[in-house]
C-alpha cells in the first residue's frame, strides 16, 4: 500500500503525463482516467463494503487521499491567481462538487462568476431547472414502495434557515435529516454580505447606539410599503437581539455594527472589520448542525412533500443523485429550500420587467420549495414582488455588498455625477441606476472606505475594481470627465463636513472621501431576492390554500416564505428573517413531533 506522499506524487505524475497527451490518450471523463491506475473498486467499494451514498463519502475519502484537501490545495495554488479551491463557501466541500466521475467536470464557481476556469475533463457549470414531478410514474412506484426510514424532523434546504431550523430542532430532542439539493451547502446565505438586522442588541449597546424594537418595525414596514404580515414583522423585530445572543453562544462574532438601506440607525450586525455576514453565520451554524449529529444528504432533492388521507404531514419523497428516488417517514417537514431568483422564466412571470436580468442567487434558487409547498396545498402571497439588488457586478458575477454604501461610498453615473441617495430603498436604487446611460453606474469610494470593510478585500481579489492615486485618475481609468467627478467628490466632502446632504438628503454621512488611493466598482441591478412565498403564522407553521388554517406538520421559514419583507426587502434583514424563523419552525416542528409520540 502506498503511503500518502507516494501516491500524491505518483498521481500528480500521471496527471501531468494525461494532460500533456503522453503517458495516455486524454479521456472524456475522469474514471476513464482512474480505470487506467486501477479496478472501479479503487474508488467506489470501502473496506466494509456497501453502497455509495448521495454525498459520496467514501469516495471523496480516496480523492484526498491521493491529491490532498482544499486547504493544501488552495495553500500550493500561485498567489496571483483566482484559485478555485479558496473561496467563501461553507462546509466540507467535496471533490465530487466539482469533480466529477461519469461525466464531464463542472467548475461550480462558474455557477455565479465568470471566471471561466479551464478544468481537465471539465465544462461549466450549468443548473437547469426540472419541474419536481417531471418522473411522476417512477416517483409514485417508490411512494407505494414504503418508507426507507424514519426520523422526527425532515429539512428541506442548507441556507440559513435550514441550518438555524436542524439546530433549533435538535436542541429540542428531535432526530433530524436535512436534505440538500446541491452538491453544496449553504444557499445563498453563503453569499450574503451585508449584515443582519438585529434591535437592542448587546454590540448596539457596548457602540452606544441608541436603537428599539420598535424602530426596527417601522423602517421595516415602511420598506416592505406596508404590505408586511404586521405580526411576522413584530416576531422578527422581538426576537433579533436573541438571535445575535443565540449565534454568538455557538461562536459568531457579530459585534461590527453598520448601516443598511432603509434603516434610521446602525443595526446591521456583521464580523469584526466588516467581513461578509453570510458564509460566516452558515459556517457557524454548519459547524453546530454536524456537531450536534444532524444526518446532512447532499446532491438529495425533495421532490414531494406526503400527506395522509385527512392532510397531515407523512414524510417526504426524495431524488437523490446517485440512490435514486426514496421515502423519508416523518413527523413534521420545514420547508427551507429558499427562493425562486435563479429562475428567470419564473421570475418573468411575476415581472414581465425583469425579464433577462442575471440573478445574485446560487444556482439552486429555482423555486423547488415553492413547487413542493403548492403540491401540499399551501396557500401564498406577494408572489409578483420580486427584488432587485442595485449593487451586481457584471465583471465578476458577484454582488457587492450594500455595506460599501453604508459605510460611505458614493454612486456616480457615467457622466461622473451622483443622481441618488446611496442608502435609499433597493427598488429606488435600482430603479435610478437603470435611468442612467448604460443602465449602470460606479461606487467610487477611497482607501479609508477599503480599511473599514474586510469584504472589499475579495472585490479586489477578483480584479473588479479599479484604482486611481487621484479621483481624476481615477475618472480617467472609468473613461468619465475628470472634472465633473472631482466637483461630485468635492460637493459631496463639503455635504459631509456640514453634516446635511443639500443634493440628494442622504441621512447619513460617515466620512469624506479624501484617503488616496480612490477606487470604482461597476455596478448594475440584477434580481436578488423574490418576497413572496407560502403563507405562515408566527410559530412558521404553513398556512393551507383551502382552509386558511396551518397544515399539520409543515413548517417554513427564509425566502421561500412571504409576508415578512412585502413588496420589498431592508438590506439586513434576510439574515435576520433566516435566523429567527429558522430558528423558530425548528423548535415547532420538533415539539409537533414530540407532541404526537
């Protein structure tokens, strides 16, 4: 038997030999690559024998065996490079993600940059969008084929949300399996960047920001054009300092307080320095979900949510990649599985105006929880209310977080002029960003700005933003008049230095752009977070179609839920929904569950 180091070296020999077309004809996929070093049992059968499973475990064992893990192949990757074994996302991230055995080769990171890595044996990424009862007779031969097995809690979705709602749920006793449609964990909350929205909250106080629960109702009411669920937005307002306190006892640091669109205060709880809000909560929740043993299925698609004959919740029908179709007997299902941006011809349908935008979702965002819900009979609303994020960057199919407007950036159009209040509303913003020529505009923002918020650090990893030592540099490097840029910049200092923004009524101005070097960042609406979903009361129990009252044994919470942002979502509070609601139709669900023992 090879020690590790030989193997390493013995691959990576033959790897190099492959891809230079010498030692073997180049393959189409990567087992007929392996089958030339040995048997398919190499990979696919354990010491123990069995059966591969949807995570593919044992499998991704013998890859790092032979190549090593991420962090020592991102620590070999050059220095000056994008590398695509370091990134934000969350979890144990398997070979396989990406790697494929039996087919080509997928770069995920593809799957919302645009990178365009050149992967041996590999294509880009692509999700495409099948209906969840596309293989109806093959589903209903394994609905009367019976339970494969039993658990008290079902979670549909890895975001936020289904990991705050495994944690919630296994906190209260109840045995949980969470089920993950992609190869990857973390939804789009792995993505998020800003913040979350939390009121009264220990860091707000220890920063002396004076701040109420009730303040967080009304900026997001007033956001949401009064169209909110009154009582789910009281729910997440009185619950968000608990939900700080909640993920700083599993390890978070949230004590970085910013501002966010819409809000009257600093509320936006985020990293020390400003670092990403997203991957950080998920990892964080991740890391409890497996420490508290959640049985986690990846690459495993809920297709159908069961019922028995009086409407109560049986368990689910699941199509895992590599298993097959297969029953889960369940107590209670959460619905978590997130929202339906990525989803174009969907989201078209409700917005005939956002027809052909790019989408800041992950690629899994199509609307499966929704489609799941509806065959359950649940009721929804606020469907047609979809947002755009003003903030997308179409260099790097990458959102840029609202945070580098909170924190003092400004919004210029091409003609080198601010044309709005940088930390308005995001349909406002967006909105005047589309009135612009080329539909687009520039965050400019200067060294000071960079220093405050650790995630600009990745933008600049990208090579999406461009440098000036001086703002007319600067403009030159944009191709936007010189002049007319450091007017904007010097009115918009003076704006600063008096305290009051006599052009635009910006309410807040945290500092004068004046620390060279001065950046710019393209910047373009895309779709980002759809407000309707399922209707749910303030215990996430799901709400029927027919009689208005909750399914017994459905819950949801996240995006896939409507009522909590309505016709538009505060930048803050998706993390903040996630959290709490999570949090709360995991308990729910675990006390249905317990309650019919």
């Amino acid at each position: 038997m090879f020690t590790r180091k030989i193997q390493k070296t013995a691959l990576a020999m033959l790897i190099s030999g492959a891809m230079a077309g010498t030692a073997y004809a180049a393959p189409e996929v990567l087992a007929d690559f392996h089958g030339e070093m040995g048997s398919c049992d190499s990979c696919h059968v354990s010491d123990k024998g069995g059966v591969t499973n949807d995570n593919l475990t044992h499998e991704n064992a013998q890859c790092v065996s032979c190549h090593g893990d991420l962090k020592e192949l991102a620590a070999a990757a050059p220095k000056d490079k994008v590398s695509p074994h370091k990134s934000h996302l969350i979890g144990e991230i398997a070979c396989t993600s990406c790697h494929k055995g039996h087919e080509k080769s997928v770069t995920y990171c593809d799957a919302c940059h645009s990178f365009g890595f050149d992967m041996p044996y590999g294509g880009k990424w692509e999700r495409k969008f099948v209906p969840v009862d596309a293989d109806k007779a093959a589903q209903d031969k394994a609905i009367a084929a019976g339970a494969k097995e039993t658990t008290d809690v079902v979670i549909i979705g890895s975001g936020g949300a289904g990991l705050a709602a495994a944690v919630s749920a296994r906190d209260a006793g109840a045995k949980v399996i969470l089920l993950e449609k992609e190869p990857i964990p973390g939804g789009n909350t792995k993505l998020a960047a800003g913040g979350m929205n939390a009121a009264e909250t220990k860091p707000q106080a220890k920063l002396g920001i004076a701040d109420k629960k009730q303040i967080m109702i009304d900026d997001t009411m007033k956001g949401g054009r009064n169209i909110n669920d009154p009582e789910l937005v009281k729910t997440l307002a009185n619950n968000s300092s608990d939900s700080i306190d909640w993920l700083t006892s599993m390890g978070a640091d949230m004590t970085d307080v910013g501002r966010m669109g819409g809000a009257s205060v600093n509320r936006s709880h985020r990293p020390t320095g400003g670092a990403g809000v997203g991957a950080h909560v998920a990892q964080v929740l991740w890391d409890n979900a497996v420490k508290r043993g959640t049985d986690i299925r990846l690459n495993s698609r809920v297709v159908r949510i069961l019922e028995d004959a009086s409407g109560k919740i049986t368990g689910v029908l699941v199509k895992g990649e590599y298993t097959g179709y297969y029953v889960v007997k369940a107590d209670a299902v959460v619905i978590a599985a997130g929202g339906f941006a990525k989803n174009n011809d969907r989201v078209a349908k409700y917005d005939p105006k956002l027809k052909g935008f790019k989408a800041t979702n992950h690629p899994g965002a199509t609307g499966d929880g929704l489609d799941v819900a509806l065959q359950a009979g649940a009721a929804t609303r606020d469907l047609e209310f979809i947002q755009a994020h003003p903030t997308y960057s179409p260099a790097g199919g990458v959102m840029i977080t609202e945070a580098v407007r909170g924190n003092g950036a400004i919004v210029v159009n091409r003609e080198g002029n601010r044309f709005m209040n940088e930390i308005t509303t995001r349909d406002k913003a967006s909105a005047a960003i589309l009135q612009q020529k080329g539909e687009s505009a520039y965050l400019v923002f200067d060294d000071s700005i960079r220093k405050s918020l650790k995630a600009i650090e990745g933008y600049v990893h990208l090579n999406i933003v461009k440098e000036g030592k001086t703002i007319e540099d600067l403009a030159k490097q944009l191709d936007i008049p010189a002049a007319e840029l450091a007017k904007t910049v010097k009115a918009y200092n003076g704006f600063v230095k008096s305290g009051k923004d006599a052009q635009f009524e910006r309410p807040d101005l945290p500092r004068e752009l004046v620390v060279a070097p001065f950046y710019a960042l393209e910047i373009a609406p895309a779709v980002h977070h759809t407000m309707g979903g399922v209707v749910i009361d303030t215990k996430a129990e799901v709400k029927s179609e027919k009689t208005g009252k909750p399914i017994d044994g459905l819950y949801a919470a996240g995006e896939v839920t409507g009522g909590v942002h309505g016709a538009n979502r505060l930048g803050g509070n998706a993390i903040s929904d996630i959290v709490t609601y999570g949090r709360i139709a995991g308990a729910s669900a675990a006390k249905y569950a317990k309650d019919k023992k």
